[in-house]
C-alpha cells in the first residue's frame, strides 16, 4: 500500500473511537467524518446518518461506469473496543506502531485496518472510471455494541442490493484465504443478583443468610458445558447440522487442535482439536466472560453480578433462545433474592455455498490472491450480516486477520501485508461482482 494511504490509515487508528464504554462522542464522530472524507474525496457522496441516539452511520454512494450494473453494499465499523490494561501494550494502543511486519494499534484488524483496503479500492476504482458495479458505502459505530442503527437502517432502507461484502473476519491461516458463509449469533447477557441490603458479617450471619455469589454460581452452573463439552439440549435447540458438502470441504481444511494449539489454548474436552469445526461452527457454546461481588475480607455478599455470552448456532432462533435462557436462569433463583437480566440478541447466518456471490468472490480471491480460498463457518458473530440476510441480501464475509492479531486484547495487530493482499482482493472482487444476477 502507497505511503500516503498508509499514513491515512494510521490516521485513522489515531482516534479512539471507543463505542463499548470510557470513549468520548466527538471521537466517534470524528471517526465517522474521517471515513465520510475519504468518499468525498474520491467524487463519491457521503452522508453521516443518526438514528435516535445512535452512534453516526457513514453512508455513501460511489456509481459504476455503466448503467444496470448490479449494486453491491460494503461494509465496515469504525468503532473499537477500549484498550484495556494499557501497562500490557508495548506501545499506545492509539498510536500505531510498525513493528516486524505488523501494525500494532486498538482496530488495526478489528475493523479499520481490515476494511480500509476495501474502502480504498472501491474509491480508486470509482475515481479512475473503473467501477463496474454501483458501490453502496455503509460504515457503522455500534458493532462492537450491539449494531442497532444499522440494523434499523437496513430494515428501513428499502432499496436492497444484489450482494454485500462484509472484510471483518480472518484468513483460514496465512497461506489460505477464506470467505465465512456461517455465523453464529449471540445473546449477550448482564446478570445482576441482589440477595441482602449489604453485606453482611460471615461469621454472625454466614450460614443462615443468602449469598449473591452463590446464588450466582447456583444459576450458572446447570448452564455450562456437561463432560462431552456440549450444552444441554434445551440450549442446542434449533441447531442446523453442517451438510454433507460442509464436512467433506473441513476435511481439506486444517487440522483444529492446530488452531487451539497457535493460541496456546487448553482444550476442554480430550476430542475438542478433532471436534473443532462443529463445536464452533455448528454448535452453540455458553461462556461466563466477567462476574463480580464481594470483596477480599469476611463478608456474606450481598451483590454479585455477571455477563454471559449464549453464542448461537446456524438455524437456531434468537428470539426463542432468548426466552429459553431468561428461564433458565430465573428457574432456580432462591425466594426473596431479586435477580435482573438485561440482554441483547443478534441472530445467526448461514449461506449456501453455490450462491452465485459466493461463487464468484470466492474465484476472485483466488486470482487476486493466488492461494486456494476455503469455504468455513466461523464461531464469531457479526449482526449486520443477519440483517442483510433478513432483508434478502447475500453476503460475502471475508478479510485477512490471523488467529493472532490479538482482536479485543492487548497489543492487537494486522499484517503489514495483508493490507496489499485486501486492496487486490478487493478491487478484483469488485469487478468480478458485475457478473453478479440481478434481484
């Protein structure tokens, strides 16, 4: 990538726009208008769009060369998470780094510096007269927050498009790229236990009083992975088995106790490397992410709290899983202890691998690329491509992250590499789409 695109880049990434909590509005903002510009430079136009209370939609229009050509959205955030502990960065998350061969900055993967090759390259095609397909920019501010306003805005916008490109996911590994045509969903959960009006001494009331942690263990519990690390039926319902075609294309693929073993990860069952692709791709998965009560001294708690994560599979229904899991765990909440649940849900996707947009992307990567490109699922969520689903838009979900980039951690990185590889995969994706059929 040209120095002068490089450096815009890392101008970007300078602007902390933190949409999951300790970010400033007038970060968010700037980092909308910065994308907004980018478009608006190039000759395409370019809007900022708020929805209630919202965080900045950047919506933009760039035109092919001809008319009819079919209409493609491409997709990307610019929010990012928070840095976490800064002491564990080797440098300041929003001052992006060079070193070896990888960019080293909050959002450098996740989201800015594995869209922005497919921003540019739609720019340029457009400047130069090139663009064979009508380019629909939608970047949002809330992914890492839920996505409300581009799931409104989807559901309202009423025009459609011919397919989606969604480059906010990763390679297979670094000599294979990837388009991910399953999604699970999640049902992010807050939990709140309220079992006294304050703590209490341990030693004059323990034993006779309820205490919030364990209450909160109480209802965990029955909730997690049994001996066979698969949940309990009730959580699994709904769950579309991976097809014939699916398992025989995971065969080809590399082995996944080689994926578990790269993160230095400790497997949960003897058969979980073997089991991989299903377990992350066809199965749900329920994880305790944070809990909270107590204090380091003798007390009774009164207070505990938690968040939890529901990861659906492909064919389950958000809405009744939901349901499911609010019941679950009020169903054994001891009497008179309160319990508060507040949760979100983002639905789960599935694409057929001889969808024509599929077809297509995938042969386009591959001469862009030169490397064989695998068809997965991928145990991650990304809302707004349930969203294009629902409004009958196929979509191809692709990008050049590694398994150690580090995304939502410390240190989060991108290959310095990966942003020439995006930029050709791309503009080849995006003239390859003109053969697109029209809907």
């Amino acid at each position: 990538m040209e120095p002068g695109r490089l450096e815009e880049l890392y101008d970007w990434l300078r602007i902390p726009s933190i949409s999951t909590g300790g970010g400033e509005a007038s970060d968010l903002l700037a980092a909308a208008e910065f994308a907004a510009a980018i478009i608006r430079r190039a000759g395409g136009e370019a809007e900022l769009v708020t929805i209630g209370a919202g965080n900045p939609l950047v919506i933009g229009e760039l035109h092919a060369i001809s008319e009819g050509a079919p209409t493609v959205i491409i997709y990307g955030h610019y929010d990012v998470q928070g840095p976490g502990p800064l002491d564990l960065w080797q440098s300041p998350p929003f001052e992006p780094e060079v070193r070896a061969d990888r960019l080293y900055a909050r959002g450098a993967a996740d989201d800015k510096g594995n869209f922005y090759p497919l921003l540019i390259a739609a720019c340029e095609l457009f400047e130069s007269g090139e663009l064979a397909v009508n380019v629909r920019v939608v970047i949002e501010g809330e992914e890492e927050a839920g996505g409300e306003s581009v799931a409104a805005w989807v559901k309202a916008e009423g025009r459609g498009a011919d397919c989606a490109i969604v480059f906010d996911s990763a390679m297979e590994d670094a000599q294979t790229p990837a388009i991910t045509i399953g999604l699970r969903g999640c049902i992010s959960t807050s939990i709140s236990v309220k079992a006294q009006p304050r703590d209490l001494h341990s030693g004059l009331y323990g034993g006779s009083v309820q205490n919030a942690l364990h209450v909160l263990q109480q209802i965990l519990t029955p909730l997690l992975p049994g001996d066979d690390g698969n949940l309990r039926a009730e959580l699994r319902a709904g769950a579309e088995p991976p097809s014939a075609a699916e398992l025989e294309s995971w065969q080809q693929l590399r082995p996944g106790q080689e994926m578990l073993d790269e993160v230095g990860a400790t497997s949960l069952t003897s058969d979980s490397g073997a089991d991989f692709r299903r377990r992350n791709g066809a199965e749900p998965s329920f994880e305790v992410n944070w809990i909270e009560g107590g204090a380091a001294r003798t007390v009774v708690p009164a207070q505990a709290r938690a968040f939890v994560t529901l990861r659906l599979a492909p064919g389950q229904d958000a809405a009744a899983m939901q349901a499911t899991l609010e019941r679950l765990l009020r169903e054994r909440v001891p009497d008179g202890v309160q319990l508060e649940i507040e949760s979100h849900a983002a639905t789960p996707s599935l694409f057929a691998a001889d969808l024509p947009a599929i077809q297509i992307a995938r042969e386009a990567i591959e001469r862009a690329s030169g490397m064989k490109t695998a068809l997965i699922r991928s145990g991650g969520s990304i809302p707004v491509v349930a969203d294009f689903a629902a409004a009958g838009i196929p979509v191809i979900v692709s990008g050049f992250g590694l398994a150690d980039d580090e995304i939502h951690a410390p240190n989060e990185s991108f290959v310095l590499d990966h942003l020439d590889l995006g930029e050709r995969c791309a503009r080849e994706l995006l003239q390859a789409l003109a053969a697109l059929p029209q809907t």
